[in-house]
C-alpha cells in the first residue's frame, strides 16, 4: 500500500526516512545485538541514545548551558499540572486563553493557585490572539503561561509578552523546532513529542535551573522537575524507544540545516496554502491573517455539506486527517516539519479541481 498524505493534528507524519532508519534498525540496533526496546535503559548503549538526544535538541534550538532538556511521560497535559505544583511560590500565576489547550491548562492550574487571566480571544471562538494590556499583569505572578501555537484554532504568537523578571512557560507542542525561537527568554518550554518530534509518549521539557527546586513535600517524586532534572531523565525508566526516534528526527532535522532552513521551507509551504485560500472563491481561512500559523490551518467553505463532501473526496484521493476539530468544523491542514512541500502543492491542486468541479 501507498503512504496517504497525512494532515494528521497528532499524532502525525514523521519523516520517511527516519520510520525506514527506525524499521532497519529495530530488529538489531548496530553494536548492541538486540533492539533499543529491548535493551536496558541503563546501558552504555542506550546512554549514548539518550544522551546524542538531548545533545541535539541542545544544538537545534540553541538552548543555553543553564536550561535542563527532560525527556518525561505525561504528554503536555501533565505538564498543565506540574508548572503550578512546581513553580508556585506565591501561587498566583497570569495566563492567557487562546485555545482549548490553554484553557485546560488554565483549568488545572486553578485546582492550585489563583489563576489571573489577562487576554482571551474565547469572544470569537479563538480565531485571534488577543492584545495584552500590561496593567492586567500580576506583579506577583510567579510565572506568565501562554501557548505558543493552538493547534486546534490555527493561531500563534509571534511576539511574546514582556513581563519583566516574570518568567515566561510556554506550551510549543504543536510549534516546537518549526521555527527560531530564543530559549533564553523563557523560563520553562514543554511539548508534546507526537507533533513536531516523534512519537506520542514522551514529553519535552526545557528548563531554567533557577526553577529547579521548589516542588511542595507532597509532589510526588515523578511530578518534581528537580528530581528527573538530578537523575538525567532517568528516575525511573523513562520512554527509550520514544526517545531513540526523537533522536533520529533531530538528526533528519539537523541535516535540513537546521531549524533556520526549516522555518524557511514552513514558511513556504504554510504560504502555499494561505494564498491559495486568500484567492479562492469557494474557500477561506478562518483566522486572523496576521496571527496565522504555521502549522495548522482550518479553513472552511459556506456549506456544512460541500465541507463534508470535501473531506469524503479529500480522503479518496490519498489526503487523510483533513476534518476539521468539532469545536471549529469545516477543515484542517496540520503541516508540520515532516509534511513534504509537495504533499500540499498535491492539496492545492486537488482543492482547485474541486472548486471548478462543484460550482
Ligand atoms: C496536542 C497538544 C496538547 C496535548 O498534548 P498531550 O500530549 O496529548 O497531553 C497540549 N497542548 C497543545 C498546544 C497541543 O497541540
């Protein structure tokens, strides 16, 4: 069978030759005689894995000597619980509602603290990114959250918020390694693997170490950032094999030239779309132009049923994951790093055809 162009929001498309690196290699990891899932997380051979990992995740997003990379489980839904737990000090912590995500995380943040929400866009179904007013800032926040990119609205922040000494947690699960990002101006990044990094099941997180240390006596030890951060990601066994593709999607990433050129070919590509959409008479974006992203564009047509029909035909034709979220309808293209230029320029010239064919 061919591979489908997949639009998947996650987990979604890895690179085809880091699943064919994977698969040679899955049976008798070269030198060790086994597979990495079989092997012992405490081996020398699955530390140079996970070390080579975390090296490279290091050099792609530039990530400063005094920022520790975790490699935890949990997805990033657990992380809308450990920020608060760990950062808290004076428990009160600003937020901002853009999306689904970052309401969750507003949600489970408030189960500990006073959560202040200083911008929302929920007035118009998060089709934008709202404005900040400083004077709603909490000088007394122990920490500013946003998410960097709403992969199920389509919206991203393309500048951050200056908040002072506040440090910045950002939410990149469906944005990280997508584009240059300056990790010294946040306090802590956490993503999700199965978007921009590899298989669901591990949980990247980039910290400052001022932040370390802080967790109350009755966090529990695998929700202390301290402690995995003191143990090397390897308190207890942490995801290997999840870890190892991370390893080999940094390294495809890596020979693109870095995230630099692949901002660029994510630029391209996500333009591809947008002009196509600015253009067409049948179908349209649904955010604000200036806050598009880059990664996930939901677009729609005027009728529930051509959108329907569209996505029945889309699927027929090789192009799979294209329905868009409930809370949105219509469509939604997730073109991350993976995604091949032309497997939207394939898109574009489908959707064009089913424009003139159902006038
Ligand atoms: C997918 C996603 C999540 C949820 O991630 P899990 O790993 O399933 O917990 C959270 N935030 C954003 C921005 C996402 O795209």
């Amino acid at each position: 069978m061919e591979r489908v162009v997949n639009f998947s929001a996650g987990p979604s498309v890895l690179p085809v030759p880091v699943l064919e690196k994977a698969a040679k290699e899955m049976v008798c990891y070269p030198g060790a005689g086994m597979g990495v899932m079989e092997m012992s997380h405490r081996s020398k051979v699955y530390e140079e894995i996970i070390n080579g990992a975390e090296a490279l995740l290091r050099e792609l997003m530039n990530v400063p000597d005094n920022y520790k990379i975790l490699f935890l489980q949990g997805g990033a839904s657990l992380q809308f619980s450990m920020i608060p737990i760990n950062l808290f000090k004076n428990k009160k912590a600003d937020y901002t509602d853009t999306g689904e995500w970052a309401a969750r995380a507003i949600k489970e943040a408030k189960k500990y603290g006073e959560i202040n929400v200083v911008a929302s866009s929920a007035d118009k179904t998060y089709s934008y990114i709202p404005k900040f007013d400083k004077s709603k800032f909490d000088p007394e926040a122990d920490y500013f959250h946003f998410t960097m990119n709403n992969t199920i609205f389509g919206t991203r922040y393309k500048e951050l918020p200056d908040t002072g000494n506040i440090p910045l947690v950002t939410d990149m699960s469906s944005c990280i390694l997508s584009e240059v990002y300056d990790v010294s101006n946040f306090g802590l990044i956490y993503a999700g693997a199965q978007k921009n990094i590899g298989p669901a099941g591990v949980t990247v997180v980039i910290i400052r170490e001022d932040l370390l240390g802080n967790a109350p006596a009755l966090c529990p030890a695998m929700m202390d950032y301290a402690i995995h951060a003191k143990n090397g990601s390897m308190y207890n066994t942490p995801p290997t094999y999840g870890i190892y593709l991370a390893k080999l999607v940094f390294e495809w990433l890596k020979e693109q030239g870095g995230v630099p050129a692949m901002q660029k070919i994510n630029e391209e590509k996500a333009a591809l779309l947008y002009d196509y959409l600015d253009n067409s008479k049948m179908f349209r974006g649904t955010v604000e132009k200036e806050d598009r992203s880059l990664m996930n564009i939901p677009f729609v047509t005027d009728s529930e049923e051509l959108n329907n029909k569209f996505v029945k035909e889309a699927e027929k034709a090789g192009f799979v994951n294209l329905k868009g979220h409930r809370s949105v309808g219509g469509m939604r293209a997730s073109i991350y790093n993976a995604m091949p230029r032309e497997g939207i320029l394939k898109l574009v010239d489908f959707m064009k055809d089913f424009e003139v064919n159902n006038k």
